[in-house]
C-alpha cells in the first residue's frame, strides 16, 4: 500500500497555505508536526459543547468529559502496546516526562557510587536533569560514544552498563536520523540490572511503537510531533516501576488522602498528574492517535524510506561534495531528518534564503550541543520529513539551495 499524500495533504490546512502568493514547503517536522482536520475538530468541538474540569465533579457534563479524557488515554496506551491505560502517564512534553524520571526514579534509586548510562546522540532533555541531579546526588554519568557512520558503537556497552542502574537514551536521533537498536539496548540493560528509559520522541511519530516488543521500562513522546497539540507529552511506564516511584509534584488530583501531618497518594496514573491537567489536548492528542492509526504507521515509515531516498539522491547528485549531510546514508537505518552543511555557508544564513522561497527548515544546534560538537559543526540547517511530505517539498528544497549558491 502507497500513501495518498496529496489527499492526506488535503486534511492539513496550513499545507494549503501560501506565502506571497507560493506554496509553503514545510521542511521542519521533527521541531512540530502540522495538525489534521480532524484533530482541530475534535478539540474546537469538545471546547464548543463539552468541555467540563474532570475527575473533580460529579454532574452529566463532568462525567462526560472525564469519558473522553480518559478515553484519549486507553487510544495512547493501544497506540504504543502499553499493558495498561494506568501506564501512561500525561505530562506537558516530553521534557517534562524525562525530568519526572529522573526526579521521581532517579532520586529515589541513585546516589554516590552508583552510574548511569547516556549516549552521546542525546538532545539535551535527556542530558541536563541527569545532570542536575547528579550534581546533587553524586553519580556517575556514562557515555556510549558514536561510530564514524553515525551508529552508536556498542562494542564496550557491556562494561559501560556494569553497576549502572539505567541507561536513557534516543530511539532515533533527531539530529543524524539514526535509528537506534532499541530491543537490543533494553535486552543489554536488563542482563545488567539496569531499567531502561527511551526518548522516543523521534521514533513514534514516525514508526509503529511496542513497548512490549521493546522490552523498555519507560518511554517518553510528545503529542506535537506527531500531528497532535502542543502542551501535552506522556510517560509510559511499567506499573511496577510507577507504583515504586515516589510522587513528581504535588497537589489537587494526585492524592488520596491529606490530613496536618502526612498524605497519602491517589492510585495511577493519577499520583502524577497532580493540578488540572491539559483536558483540550489531550482530546487533541486521542483524535491524532486515531488519524495515525488511519492512515496506518507501517505506510508511514514506508513513504518515510522513500522520501528519505528521494531526498538523499537529489540532494547529493545536485550538490555532491558542496553538502555535507549527517547520518547514515542507508534509508533503512535513519529517519527523514536531514542535517547538513552547505558549502562554507552558515546554517543561519541558508536557512533565510531557504525561507525566501517558502522552504522551512531548521538551523541551529537542535538542543543538542554536545552532539554538534561530535560532529564537527556548532549549528546544522536541518530539513524534516513527514507523512504529508511530498516530492515537490524536496525539489523545492533543492532549488532553493541553487539560490544559497548564487547569494554567498
């Protein structure tokens, strides 16, 4: 099966926009996907005629609106195989679902003596509140350090993972587009006694996602990037895991009982949820599960390989040694997400010319700093793909660098 990309572009109206007359070619989906039809709708209705604070009221509209919340979290638990709707966990974003592990887990389990293991693909969510925290705590952070193609090198992870208790690392790197082995760094972790905690912000927009199948103890994603609203990510966790963990924050709706001297905590998922959680995204967030589960994850990454093949061979045949782009150059083992360097031009500067001709792309240096430094350069412009990414973006893209060329 082959994606309709241009009836799928039909349900995104901000892709039918023009500037100064011309198409827009949003080249920017790993920063924030656009949003469906549906999705606009679902949230727009629910405000017009449902909207009601949940799991504090007892009347029809209360109740009908703690339905539908809790609804959007049984869709995300299907979306990613969780064991159980308790499992997931809404937060504001991914970032915020990484400090909670780190705060909530993290605290409770590490201190002097003990270590962790980080990656050096890591965007920066998954860098400071370890740092942060070991500061206070004392422990060592590892690094799994990177292959001259871009893969993680896992040849002494074996002896990085001894005595840690976790390793936290990036499903897909959303600056090179590696892939990484999930399965495998799980499977790692736990013959060491380590629990494994997953990024996947990169990875389940994109590509079918099983928690089950990954062996992951945590995961974290943002409803943002994959066609979804802004204000909302999720934890998953296993419900052993979450049960040990103490509480994040603290307030209305994550206990059971307050009394002058102690508390204690509601039941999951709502011990994490403390204060009135983002009800409209999260209905935004069910509605865009439910388009991805339309269209289908497997035709997604499929039209992904090809747009990424696409891309790298105009890119390349254009250009040739005038780019320099980052990541594997196997479509199989990398997400759409381009990185490169255009001749001696800085990335800034590219990424203004680019917008000139409607080409929206990212330059800087990705939240992810140490990384950059790796790879030799202090910003990359970076174009992103989606499932409503088409041909046309990416001649679009090529051309506009021609223009780039003739400037500076």
């Amino acid at each position: 099966m082959t994606l309709d990309v241009a009836a799928l572009r039909d349900e995104f109206p901000m892709l039918s926009r023009r500037v100064g007359g011309k198409p827009i070619h949003y080249l920017d989906s790993a920063n924030s996907s656009h949003k469906p039809n549906c999705v606009i709708d679902a949230m727009s209705t629910f405000m017009r005629e449902a909207y009601s604070p949940i799991g504090r009221s007892s009347y029809a509209l209360a109740s009908e609106a703690s339905n539908a919340y809790e609804g959007a979290r049984s869709k995300v638990a299907g979306f990613i195989n969780a064991y159980s709707p308790c499992e997931v966990v809404f937060t504001k974003n991914a970032t915020e679902s990484l400090n909670l592990a780190a705060q909530s887990w993290g605290r409770a389990n590490l201190g002097k003596g003990d270590a962790i293991v980080l990656t050096h693909m890591e965007h920066h969510a998954n860098i400071v509140p370890w740092q942060m925290l070991a500061k206070e705590k004392g422990f060592e952070i590892r690094w799994v350090p990177l292959t001259p193609d871009f893969q993680l090198d896992l040849s002494s992870l074996d002896q990085l993972l001894r005595g840690a208790k976790a390793i936290s690392f990036t499903s897909m790197s959303n600056v090179l587009g590696t892939i990484n082995p999930t399965r495998e760094l799980c499977e790692a972790a736990h013959a060491a006694g380590a629990i494994a905690i997953v990024d996947g912000c990169q990875s389940v927009p994109h590509m079918t996602t099983d928690v089950r199948a990954m062996g992951a103890d945590m995961l974290a994603f943002s409803s943002h990037k994959m066609c979804g609203p802004t204000g909302v990510g999720v934890l998953w966790a296993r419900e052993a895991l979450l049960d040990a963990m103490p509480p994040f924050l603290g307030g209305g709706g994550m206990i059971s009982e307050v009394r002058l001297d102690d508390f204690t905590c509601a039941e999951l998922p709502n011990k994490f949820e403390a204060g009135t959680p983002p009800i409209v995204e999260v209905i935004g967030l069910g509605a865009a599960v439910d388009f991805l589960n339309r269209v289908g994850m497997t035709e997604i990454r499929r039209h992904e390989i090809e747009m990424t093949n696409y891309a790298y061979r105009a890119l390349t045949a254009r250009y040739g040694d005038a780019i320099t782009i980052h990541g594997p150059t196997n479509p199989e083992l990398r997400g759409a997400t381009f990185s490169f360097a255009f001749r001696d031009v800085h990335p800034h500067d590219v990424s203004q010319v680019l917008d000139q001709h409607n080409v929206y792309v990212r330059a800087g240096h990705h939240c992810a700093k140490p990384l950059m430094r790796i790879i030799g350069a202090n910003a990359t412009a970076r174009a992103s793909m989606y499932l409503y990414s088409n041909e046309a973006d990416v001649d679009a893209l090529v051309d506009a660098l021609d223009d780039v060329s003739s400037i500076f």
